[in-house]
C-alpha cells in the first residue's frame, strides 16, 4: 500500500510527514492483527522511487525517494531515514511512539 500525495515543491516531498503518519498507521495495524493472531510474514511500503502513476501522471509522488524528473536525481524522503529505523528496530520505532 501507499499513498499518493501532491507535493508541489523538493522541500515538501522531502518533508512527508503525512506519509510517515500513513504508512504508521498501517504498521500498527499489522502488530494488533498479529496480537490476534494474524501470521503476518513480511511488508513493503509503495513505493520505492516516485514514478509515473497511471492515474495521477507526474502529479502526485508514491514514493519514500523524491525522483527529479529532469535529472534523474534520487534523495531520500524523510519517511526513507524513517521507514529504515522502522525496519532496523523491527517495528519498535512505531509501537514505542503510541
């Protein structure tokens, strides 16, 4: 899963708050569903690079690396730094924050 969002400018998609917010909801929701029960095995965040997406276009960004369309240049979103802390700390990094 992910999220689309409309960001206008560099400095607002390296900053996506709204994308960590979403993407931490899902994981949260993945620990409760696994306190349940749930044999939950694996999950990646969508996507990886921002990309043409059929459709949206170029309009709205999915991805946790902003992708300038012009040159090719790839920097990490701060949900990228975020979303690797999740996985290093094996999903400590959302439940501690509750």
């Amino acid at each position: 899963n992910g999220v689309a969002c409309h960001e206008t400018n560099f400095e607002q998609s390296i900053h996506d708050s709204e994308r960590i917010h979403y993407l931490a909801g899902y994981i949260k929701g993945f620990g409760e569903a696994m306190a349940e029960g749930v044999n939950l095995k694996g999950y990646f965040a969508w996507s990886l690079f921002d990309n043409f997406e059929w459709q949206y276009g170029l309009s709205k960004r999915f991805g946790i690396v902003y992708v300038n369309y012009t040159t090719l240049v790839r920097t990490p979103k701060d949900s990228a730094n975020w979303y690797r802390r999740v996985i290093y700390s094996n999903g400590a990094e959302v439940f501690s924050n509750q």
